[in-house]
C-alpha cells in the first residue's frame, strides 16, 4: 500500500480528515523549503503538496504566483525540488509527499526521468495542472508503475464524463476544486461542495479533498464535515510572506497547528 493510501486508511480508521498542505519550492529561499516541509508535519499536515515553480502557473492566484517569482529568481528548477524530498525523507520517511506543478518542467526533462527521479527521491505522486485526464492514461499506468500516484483536479464544472475517467486514471486521492477561480479567491459553500462531492462519489472512490479558498479553521472545520481531506496552500504562503526573517517555519508550524485542532475538535 502506498503512503497515500496508508495515510487516509489510518485517518480514516481514526475518524480523521487529512490536513494536505501547499508551499511552493525555493520559497521564500532555497534553504528555507525542508524547513518548512518539516514544520508543516510539526504542525499536524497530513499530505504535503510541494509545488514546482514554474512561469506561468495559470491556476494560481497572485500569492502562490509570487511564491513562483521569488523561486524562479534564486533559479529553483524541478531538479532542485527532487532534492528537497530527498532530504526531506533523510528524517521523515511516513509523510506522503506529492509534487504539484504544470506540464511544462515535466515535458523538459520527460515523463519517464520525471517518474524515475520522483521515484528515486521519495516522492508518492504528483498533481499536473494542465495534464487532462482524457489524454493520461499512458502517463498515469506508467506512474502506477512506478509506484506514483497520479492525482487530477474536479471542478464544480466537471462533467460526469469527465468524474467517470478521473475515476478510470485517477491514483492517491481526488482533489476536487471547490472554485470557479484561481487559487485563493472566493468564499466556499460548504452546502455547494457537499451536493458536488455527493455527486463525484458516484464514480471516484478515492478519498476526496477540497481546496482552493479555505483560510481559515472555521471555513476548514465546515470542509471536514464533507470532505475527506482539507487543503490549504495559499494561507500558508501568506504566513511565510508575513513572518519575520527567520520566523517563517514556526509561523507556519503555529498556522498549521491551529487548523488541525479545529480539524479535531
């Protein structure tokens, strides 16, 4: 069983939902990214999602596009990102991590070294933002392959075509979008993402988590009662941006913390 798997069957077997966590890579330093990785476990994070930078990240709103602006200027690439959960797994080796990111860097250097050096470094999937399900299943069998899981996007304008093959292709979990936006706009309707997941359930049957728009341990404690995994990404570079110099793990460790108590409550 994958770590993903092993992660939501004992949250599961616990009544738990997942805290799944979003920082970028090289943010807001290359030194500073292990650090937070490991912070955002101390905190209580479940999964983390460790997002690759890139140029153009067309889902993201402007914090995680600046996340990507201050990565891309110490020149953090996909190969440094392969570094970071290879050092991460030197003390954590139960935290699934899932590299999140756009096509582009995995077209650069190919599908078959992007598994084979995930693989290598400890990661346990990846999300690919502009990777439709309808044209993966080549990719998707080789990750399953290669022990990765392959994790895809629902949208509240997902049709039922579209459920049916990310339940076909899709590995890990689901994360369903609960926006029709970018990342960390909006307010949820928890009333909304309850109808939609009750829907995807039809067809997924991997664990689902929601994000984009929750900041909060009100509007994270509303997800739960739905959800089987809460997501928080944007939030959490907030914290990073407005800690002091030095402060950024332990304002990440302390934010995080707070959402999984309301999560446990």
């Amino acid at each position: 069983m994958s770590r993903i798997a092993t992660t939501f069957t004992n949250l599961k077997s616990s009544n738990k939902t997942a805290l799944v966590t979003f920082i970028t890579a090289g943010d807001p330093g290359p030194d500073a990214t292990v650090p937070l990785m490991h912070a955002l476990v101390a905190g209580g994070a479940d999964v983390l999602e460790l997002g690759v930078p890139f140029s153009d990240p067309m889902a993201e709103g402007p914090v995680i596009q600046r996340a990507c602006e201050r990565a891309l200027a110490f020149n953090v690439g996909i190969h440094d990102v392969f570094d970071y959960v290879r050092q991460f797994r030197l003390t954590n080796q139960h935290t699934p991590v899932v590299l999140m990111g756009y096509a582009n860097p995995i077209e650069r250097i190919g599908s078959a070294a992007f598994i084979a050096a995930s693989k290598e470094a400890g990661a346990d999937g990846a999300i690919v933002v502009d990777y439709p399900p309808e044209e993966c299943e080549e990719f998707a069998a080789a990750m399953r392959a290669g022990g990765l899981d392959l994790i895809f996007l629902l949208a509240p304008t997902s049709t039922e075509e579209r459920i049916a093959q990310v339940a076909k292709v899709g590995g890990g979990f689901s994360y369903y979008v609960s926006l029709k936006g970018v990342t960390g706009a909006g307010n949820i309707d928890t009333a909304q993402v309850a109808e939609r997941l009750a829907a995807i359930r039809q067809h997924v049957k991997l664990p689902i988590g929601v994000g984009f728009g929750i900041r909060d341990a009100a509007t994270a404690r509303a997800v739960a009662e739905v959800a089987d995994a809460v997501v928080i990404g944007s939030r959490i570079i907030q914290e990073i941006e407005n800690a002091p110099a030095g402060g950024e793990a332990e304002a990440v460790r302390s934010f995080t913390a707070g959402i999984r108590a309301a999560l446990d409550a």
